[in-house]
C-alpha cells in the first residue's frame, strides 16, 4: 500500500472518471445527509477494491442547527430540542448520528472518518467535556478517527485531547502543523480561501511534508487539477 494518498473532498468529476484518476476519496454527501445504504454500497462496488474511501462525519455530531449547511440536511428538528444536536452533545440525537454514520462508513467499507467541527466549536470547559465522552462512548470499531477543530483551541489541548481519545489532528499543513496522529491527514481547502489554486511552489512544499502514512485531500475550487499536479510530482505522468 502506498504510503502517500491523494485524492478530493467530494467528487469534482464523475464518480467512473475519478475512480480512473484516483485511489482515494473523502465522501462529503455523508456530512449533509447520509446517502442510502444501497446507494453506499453501489459506490463501494463501482470504485473497486483498490479505491479508498474516506468519509465525513454527519453534521448532527458536529455542527449545531444554526449552521448552514443544515439545509442540505432535510431534517425535521422539533421545536426545543435544537440544543440536543451538534457540539459532541451527550444526547440521544448525537449518538444516534453516530450510529448512522459507522453504519454508511461500514457500507462503504472506509477506514477513516473525519470529524470536522465549525469555527463556532471552541475551547470551553463544556466542549471539552463533550469531546471526551463522545469518543470515549463511541464503538470505533477499528475506525481511524480524524479531528479537524476549526475554532480557538489551544494547541497543548489539542495535543492532550489527541493523545488521550486516540484521534488524529488533522489541518490544512500550509497554514498549521499537525500535533498528533498515527498518520497524517491533510485537508487542503485553499490557503488563502476556496478559490485558490496552488502554485508548483507550494506543491512541492506539500511533498516534502511526507512522513509515513500522508493523506492529502484537496478541498478548493480546482481541486480535480490540484490533485492531479500535486500525483505528478510523486509518481509522473502515469500516476500511481
């Protein structure tokens, strides 16, 4: 297995040209509304067995109602229960998302889920709290499990959290450096912002940044291209 994955957030081309190009992908239509089970298990049949797939946790762990990106979801919150959503809460809710989400990444057969929390998710006493009996509650089921904290976290902390919960910090390695983690997960969502495309400086910044198991996972407007750039420099105009 090679220890160097480079691959897309979401699918920027059709899923049978991707599959062509790439070995690995990060499944976002898992973070806004779980695809059916059939579905899941279509597309693990279409990509092979040598394709990876990734996924983003759903947003009722992570994000609370008042996020944007619940309009995507489709769901249904009763009137006074939208403080049982998001945040790691301790609530029926949130386990229950969890519990759908391990069932779509079973499907799908992935190895990594990536837990990605808004900016508005920051260090508290209460998040902290929340983060620890989340994962301490979970059943990971040999799941490696990836934290990207977005919001105002101590880096010490995050360290501690990591280490302690066994997660794996994940940032965008041109803007911060990973604190721990059995491998590296990067999500390269643009630098400067999502309209972004990286320059060949900047690539072959990404890939002097290798140490053991790297996954880097590219997130901006020309992501497709990015990636492919960012392949050439491994393994040349054939790919791997």
């Amino acid at each position: 297995m090679s220890q160097v994955k480079i691959g897309c957030c979401g699918f920027p081309r059709g899923m049978k040209h991707y599959f062509s190009q790439f070995k690995v992908c990060e499944v976002q239509q898992t973070f806004y509304k779980l695809p059916r089970l059939e579905t899941a298990l279509r597309w693990r049949r279409e990509a092979g067995p040598d394709f990876e797939f990734t996924i983003k946790a759903w947003q009722v762990i992570t994000h609370p109602p008042s996020s944007p990106t619940y309009r995507r979801s489709g769901l249904k919150i009763e009137p006074g229960k939208e403080g049982n959503y998001g945040f790691f809460r301790p609530s029926d809710e949130v386990m229950e998302a969890w519990r759908k989400t391990k069932e779509t990444g079973e499907a799908l057969g992935v190895r990594i889920i990536v837990f990605q929390c808004p900016a508005s998710f920051r260090e508290t006493a209460e998040s902290v709290a929340n983060t620890r009996v989340f994962f301490r509650a979970i059943d990971r089921s040999g799941f490696v499990l990836v934290w990207e904290p977005r919001g105002e976290w101590d880096g010490g902390r995050v360290r501690a959290l990591c280490e302690e919960l066994d997660l794996v910090h994940c940032v965008d390695p041109l803007k911060a450096v990973p604190l721990y983690g059995r491998l590296k997960y990067f999500r390269l969502h643009g630098g400067p912002g999502y309209r972004h495309t990286y320059t060949d400086e900047e690539l072959e910044r990404l890939k002097g940044m290798v140490e053991g198991e790297t996954y880097f996972m590219f997130n901006n407007i020309s992501m497709y291209d990015d990636a492919l750039r960012l392949k050439r420099l491994f393994y040349g105009e054939l790919g791997d």
